[in-house]
C-alpha cells in the first residue's frame, strides 16, 4: 500500500516524481520510498454525447430539443483507454491519493472526475504548485492541503463542463436546423465561449474593413527661451476641434500658423511633475509572445516553442504556459539564488546584479493573483547556472527577454 500522486500529464509527472524519490519506471506509473506517481493525459474522461442518453438523438430534430441530462454521464476516450485502466490499477493499490493536477479549476476536474468513477473513498490530500522547481515541489508536498479545501474547484469544473455541453449540443443543432431550412448546408457550430470570442473577431475585422482615414492636422512650434529652445504643440480649441481634439481644416491651422510666426510672447504657466514609475510585471505568455513579435518579428507558435525548449531542455525558466504575470510571496527568499545563478551564468550581469536590493518587494509578488502557474521567470538548472553557448540563437533571445536585467533597466535599489 501506499501513497499515490496523481498527476496532469507525464512532465509533471516526471518533474515530481523525481523530487520524491520516486525513480523505478512501473506500468504507467513511476514509483519508490513509498510513493507512487501517475498521471493522465489531460481529460481522460470526456462527456457522453447526446445519443449515450437516448438513441433517439441521433437524429437532429427541433422536436428533440432542449435535451438536458436528468443524470450527466462521462465516458473514458478510446485514445485514452489504456492510460486509464493504468490510473485506476494504481488507485486499486493505494492506500491515500494526493491530487497533483494543476492548481486550478481544471485540474482539480480532471482528478476528481477519475476518483469518482473509480469510486474511491479512500482519504485525498490536495498539492498545491504554481511551479515544478525542486524547491517549489519540496515545499508543497511538505504542507499537503486537505482535499475538501479544494474540493469546490471540482464543482465549478462540472459547472463549467455542463454550461459548455448545452450550450453546444443544443444550439448548434438548433441554428444548423434552422439554417437548413433556409438552405444553408452544414454544420453551424455554436459554442458557449467558441461564439462570442469569434463574435469579437468579426466585429474587429468589420471595424477594420468600414476604417476610413481622416486627414487632420497639427501645428508644432520651435521657441526660444531664456532657458533653451522648447518644442510645443498646438491645442487645438473645443470650437474648432472633433470629438478626438484633432483639427481636420487645414486653413484653420495655417492661420494660427501665420498668426504666431516670428512673434514674440509670455509663458503665462509653467508646471513641473516628478512621476514615479512601477516596474513592469514579469511576462505570461501572451506578453511574452507580443514582445518576441514586436522586437524579433517572431510568430506566436515559434515563440511557444522556444518558450518549451527552454522549459523542458534547458530548464532555464519556469513553465511557459502561463496567463499569470504575479509571483508568490513566498518564492521572494528564492531572489538571491536565481540572481547569484545569473551571475553564474553570464558574468557581463555582474555590474546590475550586484547592486540589486533584494529586501525590496514590488507589486509583482501577490500570491492572491496566482492559481495553476505563475509568470514565466528564470529557473535554476540542475547545473546551477545557465548554458547559453548550448542555446539556439532564438532561444538566446528570448531567455533575454525574460532575464529581468536584459528586458529592462535595472538601477541600484531596483525592485527585484
């Protein structure tokens, strides 16, 4: 008997199996020291169709709809099968299950709709990662959060599950059907977030194609001062202005123009602002795919893919599919071993990194922010610093971009 961590999908599997021990491959498992590790492969459970519930829906037809589920079914996916019956060997010989899903949601569906339909009343304990470093793996399993605190995930996951499958089943065959009668032919897929994303799309391409281009015109002035030259611009005012402040007659321009040329006048005003600025968060992958663009050109796929390679290869950052920019609190003691791995790893940092103040806490570190994954940060390789001669040219740069001192200026007494 023993204890079994059951995971998302085999990298993870891998990544902490192999903090606790657990070492000996086994059949869809690995296990050691008492602990067994498996996983699955994302859902390997998927909602029955409508047909599970009645063969009668087979056939689309508006007489048949609404059809709403009196008790909701799941089915194992003939892809999956193997991996399943796997998963529930190992459940058949444990003796306590630690789910070890992703820290959201989702993952905490994809555990416990297994455990169900394996019927399992053993006891659950819940670990709770937003990374899978070595530190961050040791320190969860050590503080192992009771299942029932998770527990209500599951339920908004089955929620959201069902919300999606009416929606979908329902309506697509409801406008197909109409549609048909109209005599489109095909299929018209109808989805709960699938619709109104590509709604969006459609309005911005229709904003784009009715975009028609107004000519409107500026007035920039060079004066002297008794402190230097100054560059100013014309403010246009609200009675000759469009809505956007901007002034589309161009004889209106060239009077004020004629009005103030090589005429001398007063600074009747003059105001000075100190703004401080925050530094700017770390990157998720949306941020840093639209900086890899905009600097290097790069395609949002290529940037995934680096982003993996330097995940899974290097391990020189943390996971890379992340939608969270914040850290949590508690990886702030972590700054001064991945500050001292960068200047392991490129010694043309020591100059920044040696004058960071690593006591200083920015608005980065907000644990309330994260659920499954944190923001993409450097990660400390197994060697203890980086090898940048064995990165690719792409990878090079966007592990640049990441490496907080390389994206952004750093200044003594910067936040970390």
């Amino acid at each position: 008997m023993s204890r079994l961590f059951l995971c998302e999908k085999p990298s993870q599997a891998r990544d902490i199996a192999r903090v606790l021990g657990a070492k000996q491959k086994g059949e869809g498992c690995l296990q050691g020291s008492g602990v067994v590790v498996t996983w699955c492969i994302g859902h390997l459970l998927q909602m029955s169709p409508p047909e599970a519930y009645n063969e009668a829906y087979k056939r689309w037809d508006l007489a048949n709809l609404p059809i709403i589920p009196r008790s909701w079914q799941l089915e194992v996916s003939k892809s999956d099968r193997k991996q399943f019956n796997l998963v529930k060997h190992c459940l058949s010989q444990a003796s306590e299950i630690v789910i070890a899903t992703d820290a959201d949601r989702e993952g905490e569906t994809i555990a416990r709709e297994i455990l169900e339909r394996c019927r399992w009343k053993g006891p659950i304990q819940r670990l709770w990662l937003s990374a899978l470093d070595e530190t961050s793996i040791r320190k969860g399993s050590n503080a192992l959060l009771p299942g029932d605190k998770t527990a209500p995930l599951y339920l908004a996951g089955l929620g959201r599950a069902r919300a999606d499958w009416l929606v979908g089943m329902n309506l697509s065959r409801l406008y197909t059907l109409i549609a048909q009668k109209a005599g489109h032919r095909g299929v018209l897929s109808v989805g709960r977030v699938q619709t109104p994303t590509l709604n969006l799309v459609v309005a911005r391409d229709l904003n784009i194609e009715g975009f028609r281009a107004i000519p409107y015109f500026e007035l920039l002035a060079s004066f002297k001062t008794i402190r230097g030259a100054i560059q100013a611009k014309w403010v246009v005012p609200e009675a000759v202005a469009d809505p956007e402040g901007r002034c589309l007659n161009k004889k209106q321009a060239l009077n004020v123009e004629s009005k103030i040329q090589d005429t001398t006048g007063h600074i009747s005003k003059s105001e000075t602002k100190h703004l401080s600025e925050a530094p700017p968060l770390p990157f998720d992958l949306s941020s840093l795919q639209q900086e890899a663009s905009r600097r290097f050109g790069m395609k949002v796929q290529d940037v995934l893919n680096v982003a993996q390679s330097l995940y899974k290869t290097h391990k020189a950052i943390t996971y890379p599919r992340t939608d969270c920019a914040y850290l949590p609190e508690s990886q702030h003691q972590d700054a001064p071993s991945v500050l001292a791995m960068l200047n392991a790893s490129d010694s043309s940092l020591h100059w920044l990194l040696d004058k960071a103040d690593q006591t200083i806490k920015s608005r980065t570190w907000n644990g309330k922010k994260i659920m499954a994954h944190h923001a993409i940060i450097p990660n400390i390789p197994d060697k203890g610093r980086a090898e940048l001669t064995k990165m690719t040219e792409a990878e090079q740069r966007i592990y640049a971009l990441i490496v907080p001192p390389l994206h952004r200026p750093v200044f003594p007494g910067s936040p970390i």
